[in-house]
C-alpha cells in the first residue's frame, strides 16, 4: 500500500516536483494525494496541477488571525487523510496542533542545529562555514528544530554565492528528500529521545 502524502510548499516546488517524480514509479511506496500553499501564483502549484494532484491554498491575509489559518491549514490536510505531511518550502510557521496532528516532516537547507530559521543558506555564508548541506527533521513545535531524520554535508566553495550555493543544496536536498520520504513511508522507524532510528 502507498503512502499518502501532503506536500506543503511556498515558492518554486523544485522539492515537490523530485517527490511528484519518484512518486510516479508505484515501487516508491508513497503517493502525493495533495499539495498546500500558503500563497497563490507559485510555481510549485503549477507543477501539482500539471501532474493532477488536487491543490489548496490557504493564506494568512484570508485567514482572521493565526488561529484561523492554523485551524483552515489543518481542516485541509486532515480532508485528505495523509500518513505524512511534508514541508518541501514552506515559509509559514504552522501551530504545534498542526504539526503534530500527523508525522510531519520540513526539509531545511542546512545542518542543523547550526542556522535555523528563513535565511539559513545566507546566514552560514556570513558564518564563513567551509561545510554546510541538509537537514530533513520532524516539525516540532518550535521553529527547525525537531528530532533530525537525515543530514547530508555540502561543501562550501570560495567563490560561492547564497544562489550558487542554494542550487548545489537543492541539489542534494532533492535526493535526500525523496530518499527521506520512501524510508518513512514504508514504516517502522522509531524516535528515541531526539534520536530518529529509520527501517
Ligand atoms: C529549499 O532549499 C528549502 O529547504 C528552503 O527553500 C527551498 C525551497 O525550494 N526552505 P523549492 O521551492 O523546493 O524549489
């Protein structure tokens, strides 16, 4: 049986799109039932509607507070049954309620704990790390930092910019993302303490 998944995205889906593709080949175990945004005339949207997966958005600037696009956000996730929610860049911070409702998982471009939050590439730039990369990590209830699922480094270049080196990110973050989701979806990993054992 397929996994179901909920893909929340907010800017170019290029996470989304590597999960619509791996999940086109029955074999990966899990299938993407529905992608949220947090804002409309996004190119990840795009891509869902072009592999006919149902979409939803749900803003803040429709919503009457926090708490309304906490509980809108959560009423469309839970309409579509998911075994797991993946944040795949989404920039909104979502209640503790929400994420904790089902396995929900971000991906963060980074190692965390170093450089959390919306500037992670630029921020271990201005560090002048010589290594950076990755993080897959359940969503808690505080922002990146929940018990990591995977990590994988990404060599910092001296001539790198934040966008070149966000791109050869992306580029790892893409596969280890999809690799990260088949491993969770086919079960029985465990959490211990902070520590995520995967099958
Ligand atoms: C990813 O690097 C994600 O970790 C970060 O924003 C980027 C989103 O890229 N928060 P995309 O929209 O999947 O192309």
């Amino acid at each position: 049986m397929s996994a179901r998944l909920v893909v929340l995205v907010s800017g170019t889906g290029s996470n989304l799109q590597a999960l619509l593709d791996a999940a086109a080949d029955p074999a990966y175990g899990a299938t993407v039932v529905a992608v949220g945004a947090d804002r409309d005339g996004i190119e990840a949207l795009v891509r869902a509607e072009r592999a006919d997966v149902p979409t939803f958005v749900v803003t803040l600037d429709d919503s009457r507070d926090r708490d309304h696009f906490n509980d809108r956000t959560l009423t469309a996730i839970e309409s579509y049954e998911p075994d797991l929610v993946v944040l795949a860049g989404y920039m909104k911070i979502l209640a503790p309620r929400v994420v904790e409702r089902f396995p929900t998982v971000n991906t963060h471009p980074a190692l965390l704990p170093s450089f959390p939050g919306a500037h992670a590439v630029r921020d271990a730039l201005a560090h002048g790390v010589k290594v950076t990369g990755v993080t897959v990590h359940f969503a808690d209830a505080a922002v990146d930092s929940g018990a990591i699922v995977a990590q994988e480094a990404v060599a910092v270049r001296d001539d790198d910019d934040e966008d070149s080196l966000h791109e050869r990110i992306k580029v790892v973050e893409r596969r280890l993302l999809v690799d990260t989701v088949a491993r969770l979806a086919r079960g029985g990993y465990r959490i211990e303490g902070r520590k995520v054992v995967l099958p």
